[in-house]
C-alpha cells in the first residue's frame, strides 16, 4: 500500500464506494424492470458487493484524486510577507509529464520573540 491514508484518502475512497453502490443498484433495478424479475434483495446484494469491491480495490491501488505530488508549507511569521515552502514528494522532473500538480497545504505559523524588554 503507497498511498498516505489520511482524512483526504479516506473521503475519496467513500465517495467512490458509494457512487459504486448507487452505479451497481439503479444497474441492476433497470434490468429487473426491463425483465420483470424484480428483486429488492438482489438489488441490495448487488449494490453492497459493489460497494466492497470498491473498497477493496481502492485499499490495495492508489486513488489518483486523493495522492498529492508534494506540500505546500505557508509560513505566516511575518505580518509584512508571506513565506512558502514547496517539499516535492516526486522529483522535479517528473512535473513537467503531468496536466495536474496536487498538493497537501499547511499553515506554519510561527510567533516572533517579544524582545520589547
């Protein structure tokens, strides 16, 4: 497993898993209508397994909308500027290959010394 399970990760996997149940159940409603063998309990089997094979797949492969290229640090120590720091979790190189650069933003707010004595 490479991927950072965090809050993010663990967000994008639900989202996909439940869209994977919706996706499996309204599938498998449309045929039962078309066929005239409707079946709640098939629907519901159908759409719960779904839901678990999406877990499952997105447990062991990496979920491209939750993986970041890097982080962002913001450091707001100075009231007059902001400073940032760019820590790449890819070489710099392989940027120029991707349409879409992510990356995890936190805030470094450090407090200056009071050195009014």
């Amino acid at each position: 497993m490479k991927q950072k399970i965090n809050r993010l990760w663990t967000q994008a996997v639900l989202i996909r898993a439940v869209k994977t149940f919706i996706q499996a159940g309204f599938s498998v409603l449309t045929i039962e209508v078309l066929t005239h063998l409707f079946s709640w309990p098939l629907i519901l089997v159908t759409a719960l397994l779904s839901f678990t094979y999406s877990l499952l797949t997105n447990i062991f492969v990496d979920l491209p909308e939750s993986s970041t290229d890097g982080e962002l640090v913001i450091d707001k120590s100075d009231p007059n500027k902001n400073s940032y720091l760019l820590n790449l979790a890819i070489p710099f190189e392989d940027l120029d290959h991707k349409k879409v650069v992510s990356f995890d933003i936190q805030h470094a707010i450090h407090e200056q010394p009071d050195n009014s004595q």
